[in-house]
C-alpha cells in the first residue's frame, strides 16, 4: 500500500525524477537511491521488502561496505531533505509513519521508522552548529523529540527490537540523551544478536565514544578490541582499522596517534587483513595510504601510493582532501 503526501510530492520528488540531482556531485549508490526513491513516493511495502533483503546474511559490497548501511541511507535522505517549511514537512513525514506503523503493527521496521522519524525532528530543533549556539529552548524541543521516540520505541519493544535498525535508532538517541557507554555499548551487543552483520551498530557506538560526545581515548580504545573480538569470524582483524580510521576521520585528524590509543603496527596489520578479504577496494586502499601517511610511515606511504597509481579516490585523504594528497605524496618522496 502506498500513501502519499502533497509535502513529499512537491518538495522532493524534483530529485527522483532527476536521477538524484540531489546528489549531483556523486551519483548515490543505487541501493540507496532505490531506498530514496521508494520512501519519496510512500512505498512502503517496497521499503519492507528491502530492508528484509538487506537484512539477509553476506549482504557486503566489494569493499566490505554494508547493504544495509547504504539502504539506510536512503532514508536518510529523506529525513533529512532541505525544504523552505521544515517543521511542516518534518510534521507529515512524523504522520505517515506513525500512520503505516498503526496499519502494520506486526512491522518492526515501521515501527522503527517512525522513531527514526520523531530523531530527525528534534535534530531540526538541534541543527548541526555547536551546542553553545543552540537557543535553550531549541534544547528543550530537541531532547523531547527524542524522549518521544525512545518511549515509542520502549512502548513497542517486542515488535520493534526485533530488528537490529531499532537499536540502531536507539544508540542514536542515547548519544542526543547523553546515556551512558555501557548503555550504549549493551544497546549494540543486543542487536548485533539479532543481526551480527549489521556493523553499523559497531560504527555508531564507537562514534559516540568519541570526546566530542562526552568519551575518552580510554573508552574508545577498549570499545575497538571488544569490537574487533565481536567481529572476529566474520572480518578478522579488519574492524580495528576500521573504527580508528573513522575516529581519524571524526575527531583526531592527524593527531589520531599522539591523542588516541590507536597503534600503528597494529592498525596496518589490521588493513592487511581487510584488503585481503576485499582486495577489489580502491576505497580501502587510498584510506589505507590515507592513514599510513597520518602515522608518518613514509616507506609504506609510497609502497601504496605506487600500488594506488592513478586509482585515486580524494575523499579517502582527509578533511581538505586535495592539500593533504598533495602534503602526503611530498612526505613519500622525502621532501
């Protein structure tokens, strides 16, 4: 069944009929744009049967990328679509998933849409700018929206935790919530039981470790080896250089090895063990070369880069990507 919405009609379809002119620098993935695209028009049995599918076991892109991130992305951009009324479309967003959750009651998934749903309106409350420019009562707004959905979620707990997606949301609340590591981390090790692929559970608790979310170095670091151990027989080592690449990428920059428990050895032997489980990764290899640089390892900096030749993926090199290719490549010649 599907619904739709004089909002979503109006204000988004402009970029499914464009092929996702929203996204005109970088066409988006077509698991996500299939995801966008259902979710703009209000198909939400497609949207079902998706993220069934994505769910499945061995859903990994080439470069050890999850399906069902990429899925969930799609939605992401739904909730988070730039339109002049924000609260009015946000509003309608908030009822077309309540009202496809109370005609499926069963669903787990639209149950935690609409959760994800009520997150996404108290982060307009919020806005992206630091907490110190955020109006008091912009913070009261942002910190019900997201009691409301956790206490939806709570209310429906024996459909809902079903799906790993609803722990997902959850460790996205608690970080807006400030709940507490172990609250985090429990949230995560539980849905990891219902879905042990869904890896993005693992990204989201480490991000909020982060000292910027209120963590430390300490907690983050044995948060990884607790990761890495949990992850083991499915991907190695590989999860060790993973997190602490995000970490570099989100917080540390190039001081990810002087402020952070990170190791190099140990970091380089772990992306060893991910190209060899995904040895078709341009994108692993230039984060690879990225992070290699970050330590200060010349000689495996220009092993890579060599290896790299003109596969360069920019966005892998930093947050001013361009001048930090360029301050790496001088650092492999010894200049």
């Amino acid at each position: 069944m599907k619904f739709a919405s004089s909002i979503l009609l109006s204000g988004v379809l402009a970029c499914v009929a464009a092929a996702s002119a929203c996204a005109a620098d970088k066409p988006l993935p077509p698991i996500t744009q299939a995801a966008q695209e259902a979710f703009w028009t209000g198909d939400f049995a497609e949207l079902e049967r998706q993220n069934a599918y994505y769910s499945q076991p061995g859903r990994i892109e080439p470069d050890a990328t999850s399906q069902l991130d990429l899925f969930r992305g799609g939605l992401n951009t739904v909730f988070s679509n730039d339109v002049g009324n924000v609260e009015a479309y946000l509003q309608e967003v908030d009822r077309l998933t309540l009202q496809w959750a109370t005609e499926h009651p069963k669903s787990a998934f639209a149950h935690v849409l609409h959760a994800r749903a009520l997150y996404a309106h108290g982060w307009s409350y919020r806005g992206g700018s630091y907490a110190k420019d955020v109006p008091p009562a912009a913070w009261q707004d942002f910190h019900a929206y997201l009691r409301r959905a956790a206490e939806y979620l709570h209310a429906h707990a024996d459909v809902a935790l079903t799906d790993s997606y609803a722990h997902h949301v959850l460790i996205q609340i608690g970080r807006g919530l400030a709940w507490k590591p172990e609250q985090l981390i429990a949230i995560a090790d539980d849905g990891l039981k219902r879905n042990p692929e869904d890896t993005e559970l693992i990204f989201a608790v480490a991000f909020s470790l982060l000292p910027k979310w209120h963590g430390d170095a300490r907690i983050l670091d044995s948060y990884v080896n607790h990761a890495v151990q949990q992850t083991r027989a499915r991907f190695g080592t590989s999860m060790y250089a993973r997190l602490y690449s995000m970490a570099a990428g989100d917080q540390y920059g190039f001081d990810l090895f002087e402020d952070s428990l990170a190791d190099w050895p140990r970091m380089k032997a772990s992306f060893e063990d991910l190209l060899a489980r995904f040895p078709d990764s341009p994108h692993r290899l230039n984060r690879y070369a990225y992070m290699a640089c970050v330590a200060k390892d010349r000689q495996t900096l220009a092993v890579l880069l060599e290896r790299i030749g003109d596969a360069i993926h920019t966005a892998d090199w930093g947050t001013n990507p361009e001048r930090g290719l360029e301050g790496c490549r001088r650092l492999a010649a010894g200049k």
